[in-house]
C-alpha cells in the first residue's frame, strides 16, 4: 500500500496501480479515453494529464499522463491545477476537431463517454471553423453499425478486438490526423465478440446496429438486472425495453462472471422475445385442429378438466426455464412423476459433470479464476463455439504470461504496450484437444486433432502421467506419447492449472478423463487447481441439481400408456428427440398442456396452450456451469404495455393450474416464497436466499428503479390505446419499481444493478462508480451464490477412485463414418436461432470432412453429399478440414434440424445411420443415384 496526497486530501491506496486507476478508485474523477481497466495503458489520448509535485515543498509540479504515471508513497498530485485542467481542455478541443459534433442524431448520445469527458473537462464551445476530414464508412454486418467520423483515435478497439479477443480483421490504417479504424474491405466482423466494440469505444464509431432498427435513448429504455439465457456462462446483462419490445442489452458488470465483455450471441439474440408470431393468448386445439382463443380462467379450467380426465399426468420441464418453475411443476405431478425434458444421454452426462464438480478434487473457477491460470488442457471442447465467454477468459490466462514477465523486469501490468512488447509470442501453456480446429489454436502450445475416444484415452494418459497409481492406457504412439508427458509436466509445473471438458461430443469418456486428471492433480497437492465442464443450456446444472428423470423416460411413459396426460414447459420435445418417436407418444396422450413463450412444433400439439414469459417478461434463479445460483429480474410488465396479452410468468401459470387442478382457490404466491420452497426441498439450493434481496428490500425507503432519472413519456406510454393513463404496475416479487420512481443511484452499495449511471457518468464506464476498486468487484459483492465448494473451501484431495472404463481405440471403418456433432455459437441453440441477426451470422450447414478422405473419394470442398442420419437424409455441401481425423464426419449442432424437412432428391452421395454403443456412425457409400 502506498499514502497519496491528491489536492490536499491523503489516501491509501494499492502500489500496484497507476495514479489514474488509483484515483478512480477513490471515487474521483479524471477524464481519459484510450485506458480501459480490463486492457490497460497505453498513453495515446493525453486526456488523463494532472499535476504531480516531487515533494510538499514543490509548488511547480510538471504535467504526467496520470494512466503512465505508477502509484510512489508520499506522492503529490493535483487534479484541479488550473495548468492541468487547461491542458486536458485543450487535447479533447484537439480531438474534437474533425468529430461531426452531431449528437442529436448519434446512436451514443445519453449514453456516450465523449459526451462525458466533454462536459468534465468544460470544452464547450467550438473554435474550428475550417474543413472537417471525412471518411467512408463500412458494412460491418449485422451486429455493428460504423460512423468513423466520430472517432478520437483512442485505439481501444484494435486493442480490444486484436490484442484481447484475438480477431485478426479489424486494423488501424493511415497515420497522423488520417487514421482510419475498419477493415480492408467491407464485410461482417469475424469476431465473436465484436458487440463489445459498441461499449468500449468512447465514441459513436462501433454501434449496435439491432439496436438501430428500433432505437431509443438510453434514458428512455427500462432496465432490469438479469441473466443471459443463451448459454450455462451465467454472463449478467442488462436488458433495456420500450414499448413491450428489448430494444438493446448492455454488459452488466459482475466481477467474478463476464467482467466488461460479452460474447455476441449473448448480446444480440435476444429477437425472439419481439417476434410477432409469439403466443401472446392461451389456445386450445380441439381434435379437428382447429384452435381457439380463451381467457385465463377458462383456459386454466379447461387444461384442469382434461388433466383430471387422465389417469396418471406427467411433467416434462426445461433446462432453458427457471428453478422455480421446473420446482413448480414438479410439485403439482409428484416428484415420482416428473422429467427433466434432457435426452437421457444428456442427462446421464449433466449429472456425471455435477458429481465430478463436487467430488473429484478440484474446485470450479469462476471466469475471472480462469483469467489466473497458467497451464490449461481443454479435452474435446471448441470453447468458441460452445462456451464463448470461457474462451475469452482462457485467452486472457494465456496472455497473462506477458505480464509475469513484465513483472520479473519490474514493468506493472498496466503498462500494456510495454508488456505487450515484451511477451511477443510467449503464452502460458494451452493444449487444445479435438476432433476439429477451433480459434484458440493460434494460441495453444499444442493442438491435437483426435476421435472422440482417442481424446478420452490421452486425458487418461495424462492423469496416469500425473499420479502413477491412476490405469495406464496402451497403445499410444510415441508421438501421443511424448506430449502426454508435456502436458502433464506443464500441469504440475503450473501454480494454477485448470482442466476444461464438456459434453458437445456427447462422450462420457472424456467427462471421465477429465475427473482423473482432476483427482491425479489433487493427489499430487494442487490445491489451486480447477476444473471446468461446459454444459449446453442456461440452467442444465440447476435442473440437474433439482433431479429427475430423463424426458426418454417420459416418453415412454406416455408410449406404453403409464401415463396419458402431459405438461410440457418451456421446451420444444421435437429439437431433442427423433420427431417420430414424439410424435408416438404425443398421440397416445389424452391430454396435453404446454407452457411455452414461442411457437414451436411442441406447441402445435398442444390441447391447451399457455403463454409464458421470456426471462424479459419473468423472474428466476438459473444455475451456471460454475455452479453459481444467480436471479434474473422482469424487466417489463406485458400486460401494462399490451392490455389483450395473456403472458404470465411459467411459474405463476403452473400455481395457478395446480391450485386449479386441487379444486382450489388460486391465491396470490410470490417469488420469495417460491424460491423458499425450491431451497428447502434440494439441500444444495439452500444458499439461494444469501445473496438476493427480498422483495422488501429498500434504500432509504424506496424501491429500486428500473427507469433512468431521465426517463420520459411515461404518460403517453399507452397513449394509442387510451387517454387515460393507468397507475404504473406494482412489483409484488422484487425490490425493483416498474419506474423511474425509486433509488438510481451509486452511493448505497449493492449487488443489484439495473443500469449503470452517476453523476457526470452516463456511458458504462459508470461501472467505476459501483466497484470496489475499478476493474475489481461490486462494492456489495458480486451477484450469485455458489453452491459448489470455491477453491481452498476443504475439497477433499483425490476425489475418489479413479476411472478404470478405458475405451479402445479409434479405428476407421471402411465406408463407415463416426458422425460428432460440432457446437456453434450462431445458431447452436434453440432460442437466438430465432432472432434474426443471429440468422444471418449463422454459417451455412455444411459436413466436416477430413482431407485424406475426400482425397480418396475424390469429393472436392463445395461438392454436396447426402448422409443418412437418425432416419433422415441431409444434403450438404462438403468443409474440407486439415485436422478432422480419417473415419470422422462433423455435423453442425443447431441447424440438423431446420434443415431436415428441407430435403431435395437428386444428391450426389448418400449414407445410412444406424447406432450403435460406440456412438452414432454413418455409412457412406461411393456413387451416384
């Protein structure tokens, strides 16, 4: 720790910051552009500059860029000096020059750290009165809008997209007053967290271009505290609305999750919840098909009266829906009664993952944890693709070799240029195992390209590397061989090693390696060691704590005729079963109930349909990978906004059917008592109520807002329907107003942060208000509980005995092919294929293959061919791949579906699926028909 004076007043801060970190983490305030807490300091905006004196004597000083100047005990600073204020009036004056000055008309204006800077440095008036430099914008796709005219030549966005997440086609072109921020051509952004572009630049340059085509200020947009739904990351976002309609979501800040950043599927495929084809009424479907519109109350008596008809009624839930609504419909069919909605494959998967989690050895980390680590071995996960915001946090463990070298030369980490220098190409060591290439290649020390049982034999050669009393694997090349013993070498040679697997291959093998390198690491005293498995949807590890069985089960209930009377939540049985075998069973029912917020084909099937919430229009608690319990908040009220819906929260419908059902009185259940009930009947969920706020929670008496203090034409919100404006609605469930009437502001710390805003503060920089320290936590702690064990938590070393089930080898078939499904982050999951951005990012299908095959079938890259796959045939065009192992083809995850009722004859090669123990193989065979 080191004393600073800063314009008389002393103050103890951290020796390791520079003096504009230090001093925004005082609460005081300096304007800079081209620093970012996250990426660090490079001196290139002279925005920062304050007076610093030698000693107190010193009555001269001299001017320093406080983000290059380090933190000294018993330094002198000033922020008011008039030299130090005039100069900083001077370089935004300067920057300002060539800037359009149009914020009437820019997409950042209310929401703009320019603006912000602007008035903090009192350049008010425009003394440039000659021609402006121009400069044509681009198409960058579309997710990102492009204005360069505004830019201030900070750089924080090359730096961003090349330097922190690794993009290679967004650069700086010219030079001096001439530098032009683009690519070299017009054309889509190739990053998959090019969205935070439109929050780390300072300007309007980079803007959300989903946004654009329904824009509204941000004092204008109604926010909430949430939680992404697209992956089991558990990113917090907060959702602006206007108008009944998410108009935009912004990064929210949680310091122990996704820091500053997010990935784009994360932020930009929230359309679904605007479609127009949504259900926004309950239907029932008679048997001609013809289907009706009904009130609540008779859509619920009705719903209850053919459930009643039935002899024994199921519940099919979703890991996309809530705990609290997977624990309401549990509770009205009886827990012998209740699945999941997880094809048992799956499911078997979720559940070996929980137990590895709790009782391998080795702690989970959080993403800020995988930040610190310093060796990592990813067995079969393209993290890009499957988990994003993980493969952002690997990447920054691997950078974080620069700044230990640094360290070892006496240069902070905040120097980024510096540090950047001195790393050059050196990294902490990856090592990238998989089936196919992946864009964290580029980084790793070594990258393997293996079937999926090939994967699980090197992890299990690995752990007996790491502890010899672990099973030994036989033949392994010398080569595999060789970089067995690197791994495991580098794994115990590391402070902080972190093993990475996940179920995208759908192999229990490789979840099983993994656990052995988790207990051999744990037997040779890592205590620091972490283990990450990637699941597939938001809340698949809550669903999987909460238990049930698997939806084949329920299927098959319904098949054989056990049960004749379903209800369906949140979950579209059609994307995770054969459609033939759902049908069956769906038409054996006598009665089927579905709770659902789209139009899916599950829907279609329905006797009773009921409308549910979109985690915009509910409350609830989701479950990361990370094993950490964390609330999403309504962020609008549907009825006030459109008076004919009949949307309701999942969980509200659900009590409102089992009180219906019981003949009962449906009374008025909140969400605190919901969640009550979800943490006593699973003693995992007990922690839930420890880090969110009751319902009653106030600050100084108010609720909190959800509206900006600016907020306006609340009273003409509905004036198209009606004169008279009613009262906005009462929020029974959360601490939160429907309103811009409540608590704002940054002072009083806490955990729940709709929006980010201070005084002088209106871009998402405002976060430094809400930290601890800038970059570091929220003054009230981060947001979620974790109910697996954190590191050092008494986890107890070895983690039980070790796997023994080691599969053969791979060995290629002749005509036969192993088919894998390959994850995408555009378009791999059911929701943000809806939204329609996200629908022209998705890459078209196309059949991985390996380059030695296509050379011996003489198939050329482009060409088409048909394989059979679970009774389907799918004509695709051919990706010809360098690494994909002989014997393996891979089928992108996400869009089989769409495409298998878009079949045309006439394909040039075709095969036979048939399954089998080993995995699902495709039969290929040569010729034409």
């Amino acid at each position: 720790m080191a004393t600073i004076h800063v314009d008389g007043n002393d103050y103890e801060v951290e020796d390791s910051d520079n003096l504009l970190h230090a001093c925004l983490s005082l609460g005081l305030d300096i304007p800079y552009f081209c620093w970012h807490p996250a990426m660090g300091s490079v001196g290139a905006c002279r925005q920062c500059a304050v007076k610093q004196y030698k000693d107190a004597d010193d009555d001269r000083g001299m001017l320093v860029m406080s983000c290059m100047a380090p933190v000294k005990d018993d330094a002198y600073i000033s922020i008011d000096d008039e030299e130090a204020k005039t100069f900083r009036q001077t370089v935004i004056e300067w920057l300002m020059v060539n800037h359009p000055h149009d914020c009437p008309v820019c997409e950042e204006g209310g929401h703009c750290h320019l603006q912000d800077m602007t008035v903090m440095t009192g350049h008010d008036r425009r003394r440039y009165r000659f021609r402006k430099r121009t400069h044509r914008n681009q198409n960058l796709g579309p997710f990102i809008a492009h204005e360069m005219n505004r830019c201030i030549t900070c750089y924080r966005c090359t730096r961003f997209y090349q330097d922190y997440a690794g993009g290679e086609d967004l650069g700086a072109f010219g030079a001096h007053d001439n530098v032009y921020f683009g690519r070299v051509t017009d054309g889509t952004l190739e990053s998959e967290f090019s969205g935070n572009l439109t929050e780390v630049c300072p300007t309007g340059v980079f803007t959300d271009q989903t946004h654009s085509d329904h824009y509204t200020r941000k004092w204008d947009l109604q926010f909430a505290p949430s939680v992404c739904h697209q992956c089991a990351s558990g990113c917090n976002i907060s959702p602006g609305e206007r108008y009944g309609d998410i108009r935009r979501i912004e990064n929210r800040y949680n310091g122990d999750v996704n820091g500053y950043f997010l990935c784009d599927r994360g932020r930009f495929g929230y359309g679904y919840v605007n479609r127009k084809d949504r259900p926004t009424r309950p239907e029932s479907r008679d048997e001609m098909g013809i289907i009706s519109p009904l009130e609540v109350d008779e859509a619920l008596d009705r719903a209850a009266d053919t459930l009643r008809a039935a002899r024994r009624v199921i519940g099919i839930g979703s890991p996309r829906a809530s705990l609290e609504s997977n624990h309401g419909l549990r509770q009205m069919v009886g827990d012998a009664n209740f699945s999941t909605g997880i094809e048992a494959g799956e499911l078997a998967r979720i559940q070996r993952m929980e137990a590895l989690n709790r009782e391998a050895g080795l702690a989970t980390p959080s993403l800020r944890e995988i930040e610190q680590c310093d060796a990592i071995l990813v067995l079969g996960e393209d993290l890009i693709q499957s988990a994003a915001r993980v493969a952002l946090s690997v990447r920054q463990a691997v950078r974080s070799k620069g700044a230990e070298l640094g360290e070892a030369r006496g240069i902070p980490e905040w120097n980024a240029e510096a540090v950047k220098t001195i790393a050059q190409d050196a990294g902490h060591p990856l090592f990238v195992v998989t089936p196919d290439v992946t864009k964290l290649d580029g980084i790793a020390t070594y990258v393997g390209r293996l079937a999926p049982d090939d994967i699980a034999r090197l992890g299990f050669a690995v752990a007996h590397a790491l502890d010899s009393t672990a099973p030994t694997v036989d033949g392994l090349d010398a080569a595999t061989s060789q970089w067995v013993e690197r791994i495991a070498d580098a794994l115990l040679a590391a402070k902080k090693p972190l093993v990475i697997a996940g179920e995208s291959l759908g192999s229990m093998a490789i979840l099983e390696a993994a656990g052995n390198i988790a207990r051999a690491l744990g037997r040779r005293q890592r205590p620091d060691a972490g283990l990450t498995l990637v699941r597939r949807e938001a809340n698949s590890v809550g669903l999987g704590l909460l238990g049930g069985e698997s939806l084949d089960w329920a299927l098959a209930q319904l098949e054989t005729g056990d049960a004749d009377g379903v209800v369906i939540l949140e979950n579209d049985l059609y994307t995770r079963l054969p459609a033939s075998r759902v049908d069956d069973a769906l038409d054996r029912a006598t009665a089927v109930v579905v709770v659902d917020h789209q139009r899916t084909p599950t829907w279609e099937r329905a006797g009773v349909a009921l409308p549910a919430g979109t985690f915009a229009e509910s409350d609830g608690t989701l479950v990361s990978l990370e094993g950490r319990a964390q609330r999403f908040y309504q962020v609008f009220d549907p009825s006030y906004l459109r008076p004919d819906t009949r949307i309701r929260e999942s969980w509200r419908w659900l009590h409102a059917l089992h009180a219906t059902l019981d003949r009962q009185p449906v009374e008025t259940i909140l969400l605190d008592d919901l969640t009550q009930a979800v943490a006593e009947e699973v003693p995992i969920f007990a922690p839930l109520h420890q880090n969110t706020p009751e319902a009653m929670f106030r600050i100084h008496g108010l609720k909190l807002a959800r509206e900006p203090h600016r907020y306006s034409g609340r009273t003409a919100m509905r004036a198209d329907l009606n004169v008279n404006e009613p009262r906005a609605p009462v929020d029974l469930d959360t601490p939160f107003a429907f309103s811009m009437e409540g608590y704002a502001g940054y002072q009083e710390p806490r955990r729940e942060v709709a929006f980010a805003w201070a005084p002088g503060w209106n871009s998402p920089q405002a976060w430094n208000k809400f930290q601890d320290e800038v970059g570091g936590h929220l003054r009230a702690g981060d947001p979620g509980k974790r109910l697996f064990l954190a590191p050092n938590a008494g986890i107890t070393a070895g983690g039980g005995d070790y796997c023994t089930e080691i599969p053969a080898a791979f060995t290629p078939r002749h005509g036969e092919w192993q088919v894998i499904d390959l994850p995408q982050l555009f378009g791999g999951d059911e929701m943000s294929r809806r939204a329609e951005p996200i629908r022209e990012r998705m890459a078209t299908p196309q059949v991985a293959l390996s380059e030695a095959d296509a050379a011996r079938l003489g198939i050329v890259a482009g060409e088409t061919v048909s394989v059979a796959l679970d009774g389907a045939s799918l004509t695709l065009p051919v990706r010809l791949s360098a690494g994909l192992p002989q014997g393996v083809i891979g089928l992108p995850s996400g869009t089989i579906q769409e495409i298998t009722g878009a079949l045309t004859p006439g394909v040039t090669r075709w095969g036979r699926l048939t399954p089998e123990a080993s995995g699902r193989r495709a039969s290929v065979e040569e010729g034409r028909p």
